[in-house]
C-alpha cells in the first residue's frame, strides 16, 4: 500500500506511540496480565484469604470479569486491528487508542472497588468501554461498506446489552436477569469465536501448508446459523428439549466444518494445530450442552467450562502468539517455551472439567489447580511476548 494512503498516513502519524500504534498491543498485553492477576485474586477469594463485597455475588463477578474485562480486551485488540486490514482505514491509534484502554481501565477499577463505590458509578463507568470500542470499529466497516463485518459490529451491541442485564440483576433492579445475561455473553462469544474462527483458522491453514481447505457455503451457513439460533432461543427458554437438539446439531455442524480444514495435518505447526483444538473445545462445548438437556447430571457446568476454559482460552492464546509474531514483522515462528504455555492451558482445561467429576470431594483443589494452570498459560505468554508488543516491529514499518 502507498505511503500516500490516509491510511499509511494515519498510522505514520502515531508511530512515536509504539505502544498504542494498533489496538493489539495494549488489549493483548494488559488484557493477559489481567486475567493473570485477576485468576490469582480469584483464587484466594475462593481459599478466603481475601474478600470482595460486590453489587455481585462472588461468582458472578468473577464470571463478568473473564467476560467483560479479560475476554472483551482481546476482542478489542483483534477487531481493532483486523477491522484496519479488512477496510484500509484507521480504527483507534495514539490518543483515541489511548482512550479505549483507559475507559477499559476505568472499568476494572470500579470493579474491584466493591461496595466503596456507589452501584450507579460502577455501572456507568464499565459500560463506557464496549459502545466506544463499537464506535471505532464500526466507523472504518460502514465508511468501507464492508458489508462481510456489519454481524460483528451487531455482536458488540448485544455484547452491551448483555453487560447493562448482569448489572442491573446484581443491583437488584432485574434480580432474575443476572445468571441468564452471563450464558448469554457466553453465547454470544461463541458465536463470535464461530464466525471468527471460520475466518482465519482455514485461511492460516491453508497458507502455511498450502493444502486446499473443503468449505461448503451451505455447510458454513448451518454452522454458523445453528449457533446463532440457539443463541436466541436459549436466552427466551433456556435449555430444553428444543435448545438440547439445536446445541447437538450446532455441535455436529461445526466438527464436520472443522474437519475440512485439514487440522491432522497441522501437527507440526503449533500455531495452526492450537486454533484447531480451541475449536476442537467450541464443538464439544456446544454437544455437551445439548446433552444437558437429555442426560442427568450437570452438563451445564461442563458446557460452559469447555466454552470457557477450553475455547475461549485455548483460542485466545493461539492467536494472540500468532497475531503478535505477524504484525509486528516476525517470522512466524513460535518461541520454543510457548509450547508450554499450551500445554498448561490444555492440561488446565481438563483439570476443570474433568476434576469435579472424578473429584467431587476435592472440588476447591480442582479449582485452585486449573487456575494455576491458567495463571502460569498466560504467564508464559507475557515472558516472551511483552518485549515484542512494547517494541517497534523489526522490520520498520509503522504499527
């Protein structure tokens, strides 16, 4: 692309803001140093060393913190940034970076201060950061007509919403609202990590080894479609008959799209075989549920520890260790002790979904173990990966 660009031109003027010269940076950076820090705070608020008086119960504060604060970070670095290379136009650098991250900031302060602060305050302040993160990302998708990313920008509405429903069911304004808010955001991510994944788990693949890649639009339609109707049905009715046979389909839909991204191939790749698996876990998150409405037995829980713990957390590292290597000009390399890192994640989400059921006894230790694992997953990534997401890219191009 010309330097001449108002996009070139746009990043040029930021580049002294290294740090905030694209959106992965600070959100990748400080939004795996949060969920570090907050899964250790977690942890001795579950061993009771410390104690936390919230407009939430205990749970569910930890839930929208992993959610809305950890989970919402990462999806504003890689919008953020992937919105500037789908459209050509700038989202948020220097200053209005700046702003996004503080706003972001703001609302893990005021979440943390507990009852010190009054309920209206901590509500407001949390909820500035998705509609401003929404603002820039839609700006450059609407200006560029880039109709292929208009459900992305609707996402980050519903994600608003959702947020707001926790908040005034822990306020006591919607009592009932907070618990199905809470497996509705999980949903919605879901969905999100669905589309997403559909978009550059293949496309990698199919770059790095250069292997054709089976995708069927109609195939595409009812993986993704399935997800986005349970999405609907289960926040009116939750999980019953109906709901149970839309997660199993939804699960089988997308395992069978999986399979045509050729993954047996990947396994001398770490950064392409740990994407697979992440969506290896969306798949058996999405059948379990569906048993849930079948089977005795908390298959709930299970669900959403494996859309959670494993999805979630399985695809936000492999791609976070991706997309830093690729934007920054690296090669595309994984660092050797990487490998652990997505061990312990893996070995971490088996701890926390298995434990409780060969455990039920030792349930706190389970607890207290699969976030140690997670703690030291992410603590990997920030030994080798800080230096590279303060840093210029090594091949001096801006960004």
């Amino acid at each position: 692309m010309s330097s001449s660009t108002p996009f070139s031109n746009a990043v040029l003027q930021h580049r002294r803001w290294t740090f905030l010269g694209t959106g992965f940076r600070p959100f990748f950076w400080l939004g795996t140093l949060m969920s570090s820090v907050w899964m250790l705070l977690w942890l001795l608020l579950l061993s009771g060393q410390l104690s936390l008086n919230s407009h939430l119960p205990l749970p569910y504060w930890h839930a929208h913190e992993m959610l809305f604060g950890f989970v919402a970070a990462i999806i504003a670095g890689f919008l953020l940034t992937a919105a500037q290379n789908w459209t050509g136009r700038i989202t948020a650098a220097g200053p209005s970076l700046l702003l996004l991250v503080l706003l972001w900031m703001a609302g893990r302060a005021v979440m943390l201060g507990g009852d010190i602060l009054p309920v209206f305050l901590v509500i407001t302040v949390d909820m500035a950061f998705i509609p401003c993160l929404l603002f820039f990302v839609a700006r450059p998708i609407v200006a560029a007509r880039h109709t292929r990313s208009i459900a992305l920008v609707v996402i980050l509405g519903v994600l608003a919403s959702c947020n707001l429903l926790v908040h005034l069911g822990g306020a006591g304004y919607l009592p009932t609202a907070t618990a199905p808010a809470l497996h509705a955001t999980v949903n919605v991510i879901t969905l999100l990590m669905v589309i997403l994944g559909g978009r550059v788990i293949p496309s990698f693949t199919r770059n790095t080894l250069q292997i054709p890649i089976h995708q069927s639009v109609w195939l595409e339609r009812l993986a993704i479609g399935s997800v986005a109707v349970l999405l609907m049905l289960e926040a009116i009715s939750g999980i019953n008959a109906l709901t149970g046979a839309i997660a199993l389909a939804a699960g089988i839909f997308n395992l069978i799209r999986l399979l045509g991204w050729g993954g047996y191939k990947t396994l001398s790749q770490p950064l392409l075989w740990v994407l697979h698996l992440g969506y290896v876990w969306i798949c058996a998150g999405l059948i379990t549920k569906g048993l849930d409405a079948y089977l005795a037995g908390d298959y709930h829980s299970i669900a959403i520890h494996l859309l959670t713990v494993g999805a979630m957390g399985t695809l936000i590292l492999g791609m976070i260790s991706r997309v830093s290597l690729g934007h920054t000009g690296r090669r595309m390399v994984l660092p050797e002790r990487m490998m652990l890192a997505y061990g312990l994640i893996t070995l971490g989400v088996i701890v926390r979904v298995a434990g409780p059921l060969l455990l039920p006894t030792h349930i706190v230790a389970v607890w207290l173990l699969s976030g140690g694992l997670w703690i030291g997953a992410f603590g990997v990534f920030l030994f080798h990966y800080t230096s590279i997401l303060w840093r210029p890219r090594v091949d001096g191009r801006p960004g």
